[in-house]
C-alpha cells in the first residue's frame, strides 16, 4: 500500500504539472491576443473606412484556379473573380484541370472563348504540380489562387492590393468566411473560421503569419522567381510555402476586411479527413523547418508562434486523454460499487452547499481561460461580421468542436509518429 503511494503521488503531481502548464500557456497566449488587438484597433478602423479608396496604380494580377473533380462548385468560382471590381485589362485567369474523373472540364471549356481566361489541363499531379504549371505562364506583377470551391467577394482584390504599396510586402493574405453555412456542424466551422480571421490578423500584425491559404492569397511574382515554385508540403503546399518564406523573412501580411468564401464541409468524415490533412500538413513541415524554432533569426514566428502551435497540438490530446481516464476509472468505481452493494435509490430534494465548490487552482485556470475564450470569439465575430451577435452557432461551438477537435489530432499524431501516409480527400 505505501509502495503503491509513494509511485502514485509523483504520477499526480506530473499530471497536474501537465495541466497547469497547458492552461497557463492557453491563458497567456489568449492574454497575448486580446492586447494585440487593443494596440491595433485603431489601425483596423482606419483600414476599414480607407483601404480600397482612391487607388493611384492597378498591378496586374494573375489569379490560377487549380481544379480536381470540381464540377459542381467551379463555375461560380470563376463567375465571382469576373466579377470582382478591377480592371479587366489587368486581370487575367488562368484554370488548369488536374486530370478530374467527372465533367470540370466541361465546365471549364463553359469559359474558352472569355478574353480573360486560360484553360491549360494536365494528367492529375496533386494541386502543386497545377499551380506549378500556371505559374509557367504568369507574366503580371501579382499572383494568386482560388481553390475551385470558393467565391471572392467584389471588392476583395481591391482590399488587397494597397498592401503592396510598401515594397517589403511580398504576400497578402484574405479573410475566409464559411459560405452560407446550413447545417451544425457548418455553423461549427464557421465560428471556427471567425476566430481564424481574428487570429491572423493578429498574427499579421507581429509578422507571424504561417499559412497564406488557398483561397485567394496574392503574391508578388518574384515571390516564384527566387524561391521556386510550390511543393507538395505533405498534402498542404499554401503552409510549406508561408513556412519557406519566413525563412527567408520576405513579409507576409493580412487584409481582413478581403471577405474570401469556402463551403465547408457538411459530413463529419469529410471535416474529419480535411483536418487530419492540416494537423497531418502542420507537423511534417515544422519538422521540415525545424531550424526555426526558438531562432531569435525568425522574430515571433520562430520563438514563440510555432512552439505555441505546436504545444497546443499535444496538449489537447493530453488533456482530453486525462478527461477520458478520469471518466473511465468512475464508471469503473460505480460497476465496482454496484457488484459489491448494488444500486442505492435513495431519492430526496437536491441540495447546494458552497462549501462543495471548487476554488482550487485547476478550476480557476480552466474558468478563466473559458472565459477570454468567449471574449476573443465575440471580438471575433465584430471583427467579421461589423457587429457582436449572440447566436447559437457560439454554443454549437463551445459544445461540439471541444469533443471532435481531439480525434483527428490523434490521428494526424498517430500517422506522422508511424510515417503513414494519409489520404487528400
């Protein structure tokens, strides 16, 4: 019995160790946003109300639609870039098909005869291999794409291009919103997507970016020239090269009034699938830029985003994985309980005593890291949306993702630590 003690109190004080650590890391990047945000608020005002206004000099920009088996979705995406508020004469659009079993390319022969519109089609490659081919033909200052199931909104690209005003910028990315979500689990994602545009924004802000989306991020075209074209990058080629460019420190920025929309997944095998990939995606490329953690060379980025995203990886699993074995080992007690003295029915008016709460340093992390979470969402959403609203797609949120989130990070875990391979769709 003393040996059993003196093994398991070590075990529970690694634990509680664990714990505190990952919710003070949740709690100090959470604090971290949430002053961020109060020193550029003033700078997203003036962003919103002048930005697009009174542009001297158009670029020209070559926005790529790559396209697999995109049938349903791509013509309007190609009709929301004709549409956009540009000049036509200095944007151009290229769609490549890459090699699709079902009729995109009869979908995208729809365009042929559009003066700003190329159609190129090759044998099925993988999206880098698509994009890599359109770069082969850009000749514009920008460069672009729009993954084939998302829509700009009109004046995006006009949000976008000021950026490019300091000479220093050489990628800009937009804001992505969930595109008239219908069901649960969109209305999830698209609170999930809210906080996103808040989060690079931020980001944005301390030069941190590590994603330039697929969904319309622009690029200076010698952004191609000196560090090539794109690469597989374990399934996300638009994170491998925000990775490859902060490793040459060229700057990537956020325009978050750049409104971009995707439709989200409406099963949760097919959300399941998508997020293995970016989990999957995210840890075999850090381990690919490895070099950049904790480098004073990267700035933020590499001493304190990349370490932070990556914790946080390992940190959920292990919380939730203590969760599930603190509810395991009751349910254990009570069948225990109920073999030795059965069930005890005794019924009486339900009692409170405060003397029974919780005020333990756990409880209070966890509620206060609860509490800026919901903060940060709300900022999110005014952010987003110009306005605060209560909604139930909060509580749909804060409910479900919390028990979903944990299963594909295992498994993105689980497939890079025995180097399996995962599949795109």
């Amino acid at each position: 019995m003393c040996y059993g003690y003196i093994v398991l109190r070590p075990m529970a004080e690694f634990q509680a160790l664990i714990i505190h650590s990952s919710l003070f890391i949740s709690l100090f990047f959470e604090v971290f946003l949430l002053i961020t945000y109060l020193e550029v608020r003033e700078e997203l005002k003036i962003e919103e109300k002048h930005l697009s206004k009174d542009i001297k000099q158009f670029p020209t920009v070559t926005i790529i639609v790559p396209c697999f088996n995109e049938e349903r979705t791509v013509n309007n995406t190609v009709k929301s870039l004709l549409g956009l508020d540009y000049p036509n004469d200095l944007l151009s659009i290229i769609l490549v098909n890459d090699g699709s079993t079902d009729t995109t390319q009869n979908e995208l022969e729809r365009f042929k005869d559009h003066p700003q519109i190329t159609i190129l089609s090759k044998a099925n490659g993988g999206k880098h291999t698509a994009l890599n081919l359109a770069l082969e033909n850009v000749k514009s200052d920008l460069v672009g794409c729009l993954d084939a199931d998302s829509f700009v909104n009109k004046n995006a690209l006009k949000r976008i291009v000021p950026f490019f005003d300091d000479e220093n910028t050489m990628a800009v990315t937009p804001s992505i919103k969930v595109h008239e979500p219908k069901s649960i689990l969109q209305s999830v994602q698209k609170v999930e997507y809210t906080w996103g545009i808040f989060l690079r924004r931020m980001l944005s802000s301390i030069g941190a970016l590590y994603v330039t989306p697929g969904p319309f991020s622009i690029f200076r075209a010698k952004v191609f020239q000196n560090l090539g074209g794109y690469r597989h990058g374990h399934f996300t080629e638009d994170l491998e090269m925000a990775l490859r460019m902060q490793k040459h420190r060229f700057k990537i920025v956020n325009s978050y009034s750049a409104h971009v929309y995707t439709i989200a997944p409406v099963r949760l095998r097919a959300l399941y699938k998508q997020r293995v990939r970016w989990t999957y995606g995210f840890l075999n490329n850090i381990m690919d830029y490895r070099e950049m953690f904790f480098n004073k060379k990267y700035g933020h980025i590499g001493m304190f985003i990349l370490p932070i995203a990556t914790i946080s990886i390992f940190s959920t699993l292990y919380m939730a994985g203590s969760l599930v074995w603190v509810h395991f080992s009751k349910s254990i007690d009570m069948f225990v309980k109920f073999q030795t003295v059965g069930f005890n029915w005794t019924l009486g008016a339900p009692s409170f005593d405060w003397f029974f709460i919780n005020t333990g340093t756990t409880s209070f992390l966890f509620l206060t890291a609860l509490f800026l979470t919901l903060v940060i969402l709300f900022l999110a959403i005014k952010m987003a949306d110009g306005k605060i609203k209560l909604s139930r797609d909060v509580l749909y949120y804060m409910v479900l993702y919390v028990f979903i989130v944990p299963f594909w990070l295992a498994k993105a875990v689980l497939s890079t630590v025995f180097r399996k391979q995962i599949s795109w769709r």
